[in-house]
C-alpha cells in the first residue's frame, strides 16, 4: 500500500488527537500501509516511559502498542531537550531521536501527511 506520515503535536490527556492518531494509525496498519509517526512540540510528553501504568491504557501504552505492530515513532530532539526530557532514557523503547530536517525528508517521500494538532 502507501506510506503515510502522521504528524502530532498534541501533548496526552488535553484532547482526543493522541487517542484519534491510535485508531487511526492502527486501522491504517491492518489493511497494509507504512505508517511514520512523528512527535514534535508538547507531543514528545506522550512517549515518556513512566505514563505506562499497570492496567490502564494511557497515549504512552497505545504507542507502544503501535511500536510492536511496526510503526515508526520519531521524536523531535529540540522539543524533547527544550521540555528537559532525555530521548534515550525517558522514551518509549523502539522511539527514535529525529530532527525537523527529518521531518521535511518523511514528508516529501510519504504519500499522504495527517497533522493533528491543538
């Protein structure tokens, strides 16, 4: 199939976007798409290991999740370092340090862009 890139900016807990990009990008991997998420602005406070609680789904559990299925989730580096987070020990296992020059790279090559947004 395609390949589609989502883009997030929106941090987990303040809207639906985190929840939205999960059912969206999960529907997105069973019928055979490529799917690149990238996390920029407030988006990286999804990815942060300790959102993962015993029982309870939370943005940090769905994403790894989407992770497992194959999906490849980028994490801005400026808006992780400007949030104080560190990318190699407070992310999600398989979440990869990018940049926006990457950004503009997986947008040219992608076939479709979905932003979501505050």
């Amino acid at each position: 199939m395609g390949k589609l890139l989502i883009v997030l900016f929106s941090p987990p807990m303040q809207s639906q976007n985190t929840d939205t990009v999960f059912e969206f990008v999960k529907a997105a991997v069973e019928i055979g798409h490529e799917v690149t998420i990238f996390c920029d602005i407030d988006a990286v406070y999804n990815l942060v290991t300790k959102q993962i609680l015993p029982n309870e789904s939370t943005p940090a559990s769905k994403l790894t999740e989407l992770i497992k299925e194959g999906v490849h989730v980028l994490a801005c580096r400026e808006s992780a370092r400007l949030r104080g987070l560190d990318v190699k020990s407070e992310f999600l296992k398989g979440v990869v340090e990018s940049s926006l020059g990457k950004l503009a790279e997986l947008m040219e090559e992608a076939d479709r862009v979905v932003a979501f947004g505050p």
